[in-house]
C-alpha cells in the first residue's frame, strides 16, 4: 500500500506528457516539493539528465596522449570562438 496522498497517476501521466512541475502542481494541487521529491527519479523539468558517452577513442596512440595539446583560434569551434571572444572582450 502506497504512503503518497496524491493521485501518482495522474501526476506521473502529465509529467511524461511533459507539463512543467510547476503547472501539474497547479492542476492537481499538489505541493512542489511533494512532486519534485517523489518522483525526481522521472529527470523532468530541467532536473539533471543522463549525459551520453563517447565511443570512439580520445587519443591514437600513448605518445599522443601524453603530449600537451596545442590549440590555435582557428582549430576552435564556433560556439567556443564566441565564449573566447566574449571573455576577451571583458578583459
């Protein structure tokens, strides 16, 4: 038997469906809190995601991870060109 007082169903299906926990809060009239600590375990609303992994890789060979990486303006992305330029700016 379940301990929550709320209906568990309905605030998990407008979650999945992807209302904010503010608005299922609303809706329902359930506490935030109540919704953010029951059922966190679902990663909505901004709460952390799963990060991927990567595959392939870092470096070739064992020479190549131990040498010092050069990077150069131009071997940046663009996203990391603007951070760069941004920070420069600020200096």
């Amino acid at each position: 038997m379940s301990t929550l007082k709320y209906d568990e169903g309905a605030i998990v299906k407008m979650l999945n469906q992807g209302r904010r926990v503010e608005e299922v809060s609303l809706a329902l009239d359930v506490p935030e809190v109540y919704i953010r600590r029951y059922f966190s375990h679902l990663r909505v609303d901004g709460w952390q995601k799963p990060l991927g992994s990567k595959e392939e890789a870092y470096y070739e060979t064992e020479e190549e991870m131990l040498r010092e990486p050069v990077y150069t303006y131009d071997s940046l992305s663009d996203s990391e060109k603007a951070i760069y330029d941004k920070m420069k700016g600020e200096n």
